[in-house]
C-alpha cells in the first residue's frame, strides 16, 4: 500500500552499456523517496554503434529481455506511472525506431530518447537532492555521470547552472582505443593509453567551454565506473551498495587504481570481487575518464553517489 501524500513511480534508465529500474513511492511535498526495488543489467546496447552507426540486433534482443523482466516487476508491485528515458546509445543510432518499437510493445511506454542536457538536469537532481544541507560539503556541486557512450558534466547549487554532454564514456572508448581485432587488448599498450587519454582530454576542453569545471567545491561521482573504482578503493568482498553510497576516494586513491586496472589482463580484473561481470572490459576506460576530470578539475576527492539520474526521472514523474 503507498503511503499517504507519495505515488509510487517506475524509472527507468537505459544507457549504453547497462538498463536499470528503480521502483519508489515519492513524495514532492516533503521530499522523501522510498526505495522498494533497484536493479540493473549489463545489456551492451552500444554495442558497435561508434563504428557501424546501428544497434546490434543481439544487443536488443538483450535489452527486449531485460524489459521484460522489469514489466513484471512493475506490474508486481503496481506503479501507477512508468518514464522510460533511453540515452547516448539510442540517439546515435539509426535503426532506433526498432529499439523503441520493442519498449512500446513490452512496458506499453514510449522510450523518450532525451537530449545530453536533459539527462544531466536529471542527474543532478538525483544526485544532490539528499546532499543539500550537509555542511561538510561545500558548493557548488560538479556532478559527473560516466556513462557507457558518453559523460554528462553539471556544475549548480540548488539547481543547475550549466550542463555538457560529451561523447566519452568507458564503452566508447574501450571499442575506439582498446579493441584489436575484435579483441580488448589485454592490457593496453603505453600508445593505446596516450591516445584514449588525449580523447578524454579533448572532451574535457568542449565540456569546459560550457560547463566552469574549476569553480566547483565539490565533486560527485555517478554511474558504475565511479562506484566500482568506490568498491575496489573499499576493497569491498561484494559489491555493497551502501557502503559505496556517499563514500570519498581521493585523487591519489584513484591514480593508483587506474595504474592497476590498466596494466591488468581479463582474468586478474574478473578475479576483483566487487566487479560486475559486464563491466570487466571497460572499467579501465571508466577509471580514466574519472580520474582524468579529477586532475583536470583539481578535486582532491570524489563523493560516490548511488543516486543519480534514475532518482532524477523518478522525481521528474512524481
């Protein structure tokens, strides 16, 4: 039963390598939201598309699956309203009528396929909401949104001030950098780094021109590249999402496992027991892209935040 003055929302969030659901009962007025299920599937819907410019039809059939199994528990647990928001991957590609022809018929929403600033309005409002009010946290925030195909940058207070979307995220630019024949070179050679860092660092110069990346106080990390470098830094036996939430990994932390992660083969980054299967072949990219924006921006630590855009679409419904 939804308590008194909340509606009970579904949000979900499909980006480039990874499609997540969270299920809350929400409430404007006081600003609460209860959690009553979050989860997410690797689903590769990127997959290939820098190069070919379409979705994969594997890489759909992953996502139609995964969609199915989030219609039943929204279904479970009686959502009265479901936003479907879909990302970097699916406006990219050219096929993607496809794409949102396969959400239509299975959750009954259309997907809406939102702009780069859309998708950091919803970040930033999902990340910052519960941190407002903390005095040891100065402002303003620069939240960070590292995603599969892209990275969203926002720089506000109570509200956003300027936002960016750049095309760099841990699975574009593991398949523009790391790939050989077909293959993730396991690991990188010094020439394959130089040139994935020298991308970031372009991307880092648009995102500059419109987002004041140095005027921010605090740096907030999204997305599972963020929380897994949290999770490696914790040397967490699980993946443990509340030990990740709200945990600070200083710059020097994140150095030292970036080194790790790039000199690391397959296996020895499969054997790190807080790593998802699907992020294996591109959390080394992700950890770059970090702490590339951390040296760039000068932050002496990042804040791990498990809340980001798919609160942000959850408030956006309620």
């Amino acid at each position: 039963m939804t308590p008194r003055g909340f509606s009970r929302v579904a949000a979900v969030d499909c980006g480039t390598n990874s499609i997540r659901l969270l299920v809350a009962d929400v409430n404007p007025g006081t600003g609460e939201l209860l959690e009553l299920d979050r989860r997410m599937t690797i689903v590769r819907l990127g997959q290939d598309v820098d190069r070919t410019g379409r979705l994969a039809p594997e890489a759909l059939e992953r996502t139609f699956a995964a969609c199915r199994e989030y219609a039943e528990v929204i279904r479970d647990l009686g959502a009265e309203k479901v936003r479907f928001v879909a990302t970097s991957a699916s406006r990219d590609a050219s096929n993607r009528d496809d794409f949102v022809q396969g959400v239509v018929d299975i959750l009954g929403v259309e997907p809406e396929v939102i702009s780069g600033e859309q998708e950091a309005e919803f970040s930033f409002t999902g990340a910052t909401k519960e941190l407002k009010g903390r005095d040891d946290l100065a402002r303003p925030y620069l939240v960070v949104d590292i995603g599969g195909g892209s990275t969203e940058f926002v720089v506000g207070d109570d509200h956003v001030r300027a936002a960016r979307s750049v095309d760099v995220g841990c699975v574009r630019m593991t398949e523009r950098h790391l790939v050989v024949d077909g293959a993730v070179t396991d690991p990188p050679s010094e020439e394959q780094i130089a040139a994935m860092r020298a991308d970031i660092e372009r991307a880092l110069d648009l995102a500059e021109e419109t987002v004041p990346l140095g005027e921010a106080r605090t740096l907030v990390g999204l997305a599972g590249s963020v929380t897994t470098v949290s999770a490696i830094a914790q040397e967490l036996p699980e993946y443990d999402s509340a030990r990740i939430h709200h945990s600070r990994v200083s710059r020097e932390r994140v150095r030292e496992i970036t080194a790790r992660l790039l000199r690391s083969t397959h296996a020895e980054r499969a054997a790190v027991p807080s790593m998802h299967p699907g992020r294996v072949d591109v959390i080394a990219a992700g950890a770059l892209v970090l702490l590339s924006i951390m040296e760039r921006t000068g932050a002496e630590e990042v804040v791990v935040s498990e809340h980001d855009i798919l609160d942000g679409i959850a408030w956006s419904v309620a």
